[in-house]
C-alpha cells in the first residue's frame, strides 16, 4: 500500500520509513529539517521510498502529495526531553496544532476524493499523566483530570482531532501513544565542541542520553552522578525500532480500525534505577554517589503503562530489553565521543 508520512526525517519517522519499506510498502516522506537541520543528514535511498523536503503544515502540498494514498501517518511535532517541556511550552502547544489541523484537513480532503481510508495519530502515553491509579489502559485518558504539560494537553487534543473527524465526517482513524523511545539518532554531527554540546541541542535531549553524558563524564573522576528530581520519577522505555513495527501493525491490521493503542514495552523503572543500570555499563565495579538536583516545573512520571491491547489485537511484541538499549546507547555515545560523528541509523 502506499502511505504519506509526516516528519520523516525525524528520530522516529527515520525508523517508520524503513520499517514500512522493508515490509514492501511505497512511502512518501515530508519533513523540513527542522530539528535535526539538512546539513550532513542521511539520506535514505530505495525505489519504494520518495522524499519531499517541506513543510508539514502546507495543507496545499499536502494534498497533492496525496493522490493514490491509503494512510496518513501524522507523526511530525515538536518534541523533547523535559527540557523541551519547561523552556518553549507555548511552542509545542500552538506548532503542534498546527501541524494536527493540517494533517487532518489533508486526510480529509484525500478521503472525500477516494484516496486516504484511515489516518494514524501519532500521540504519546503523555496523555496519562494525570491518572490516579495505575497501570492505565486505553481509554483512561478520559478518566482523569487532562494532562498539565502542554505536551501532553496538545497530544489528547490530537485524540480528539481524530474522534471527531470521524464522528462528522467518516474518516477512520488509529490512536497510536508510544512513550520514551530510546534508540540512536538519526543524525551525522561535525564533532565541533564538546560531546555534551552535541547530544543537548534544541530537540536532542533524552534521559538516557543524558544519563550516559554524565555517567562517561565521571569516568576517573570522584564526581557524583546528578538527576533531576528525587529519582524516583518512573518511566517505561521502548525502543524506537520496536515501536516503527508497532507502528506498520497499525497501518496493516483492520483490528486497528478506529482504535487506540499503547505502544510501551518492559516494566517500569525509576529514573534512578536505569541511572544505576548505565552506571553499571559506564563505569564498572565503582560505586555510584548522587546529587539531586531541583525538579522543574513541568515533569512526567508514568509509572505504568499497559500495553495487552496492542498485543492482543495486533500481535504488538516488543523484542529489545532495556539493558540491550543501553549497552547500544552506550556504544553509539562512546562512538560519537571518539570519531565526532554519530552513527547513521
């Protein structure tokens, strides 16, 4: 089938593409480079795979991307660690809905030309924030008070976006929520300034990047190993590469059909827990001291995420542990220390 992807270039869409690809599938990919930027970026090359630089939020270009389209994946949006969450909130409330109403008045137009049969939100267990008893489960979202981050507020919005195109207008839809993807980034970087420089960019940052940052930075050193918060923040990790098939179940199953589903894998941890775990690969045998540092305003603690749903309707079996992605981590960051580049996934 053929399928129109948004935010291709990006950490998440890079893997989507291959993925949809490799199971024979043609695919466009849109995106403006705006998070990682054009200069040295990997160009994925295959005859099933059509890229088109621009900007999401063009419904226009959108539409004419659309002819003999089945699925719209909405998948472009500004996203980032906490950082991201505290420093441009208006930002991610008011680019993101952009992008969400563009993507739907495409999907819409593409579905009353005969065209687009489904369009897939990609949202994010962000939505839960807020619940008061856990594991939550699809359809908890609505339980309990919305989401405080504007992240996760724009994200149920997205939900909303999808219930109601259909509602009104008859086009289906799927409610993807993964949360905490870790996997490689999609970028080459030049190697100038330090390492941590490079890894906390606007839109690179991730905790377990972070973590490893620290961790490799008190390598010989007595230094304590800093966290953000107590520690006892809880989150579920998944790798990226697990969620891209997730992601193409979606697009393939009918069971997805006017459906959402939790794409989360492995138990949860504490944010301490997994400091301890990349300490234990950065630094084995010394013991770990650390300095607590203030939370900030806006942060998300997720303790359980329950993803039978998936499983049961799609066959969605995550395959890579939590201590496989950080001894991959670990790999790719020591890799960009020593050569000054990243790996090209």
């Amino acid at each position: 089938m053929k399928i129109l992807l948004s935010g291709a270039a990006g950490f998440l869409g890079t893997y989507i593409v291959k993925e949809l690809v490799h199971a024979g599938h043609d695919v466009i990919g849109i995106d403006n480079y705006a998070r990682y930027g054009k200069k040295r970026r990997a160009r994925y090359e295959n005859p099933h795979y059509r890229f088109v630089e621009g900007d999401a939020k063009d419904v226009s270009l959108l539409i004419k991307l659309l002819p003999g389209v089945e699925h719209l994946i909405a998948n472009a949006a500004l996203h980032g660690g906490v950082r991201y969450l505290n420093t441009i909130p208006f930002d991610i409330l008011a680019e993101n809905s952009r992008l969400t109403a563009a993507a739907f008045d495409a999907a819409l137009e593409g579905n009353r030309c005969g065209w687009v049969r489904r369009i897939h939100v990609i949202g994010s267990a962000s939505v839960f924030e807020n619940a008061g008893s856990w594991p939550v489960a699809e359809g908890d979202q609505l339980r309990w008070p919305p989401p405080n981050t504007s992240y996760g507020l724009q994200k149920l919005a997205t939900e909303y976006f999808a219930r109601s195109a259909w509602d009104q207008h008859g086009l289906p839809y799927t409610i993807i929520r993964p949360a905490n993807c870790v996997g490689p980034l999609p970028v080459a970087l030049n190697g100038a300034g330090p390492l941590w420089q490079l890894l906390h960019r606007p839109g690179m940052e991730n905790v377990v990047i972070d973590l490893i940052c620290k961790a490799l930075g008190c390598r010989g050193t007595g230094d304590s190993l800093h966290l953000i918060g107590d520690g006892k923040q809880m989150r579920q990790f998944t790798h990226v590469a697990d969620v891209a098939t997730g992601i193409r179940l979606c697009v393939e199953r009918n069971e997805a059909i006017n459906q959402d589903f939790n794409l989360v894998a492995n138990e949860p941890i504490t944010i301490r827990e997994l400091a301890q775990l990349i300490w234990e690969r950065v630094n084995p045998g010394r013991p770990i001291q650390f300095h607590f540092e203030k939370s900030p305003k806006r942060d998300v603690s997720l303790p359980h995420v329950d993803s039978t749903k998936a499983a049961r309707l799609l066959g969605f079996q995550p395959t890579i542990t939590l201590p496989q992605m950080v001894n991959e981590m670990v790999n790719w960051v020591e890799l960009l220390a020593e050569f000054g580049q990243a790996a090209i996934v």
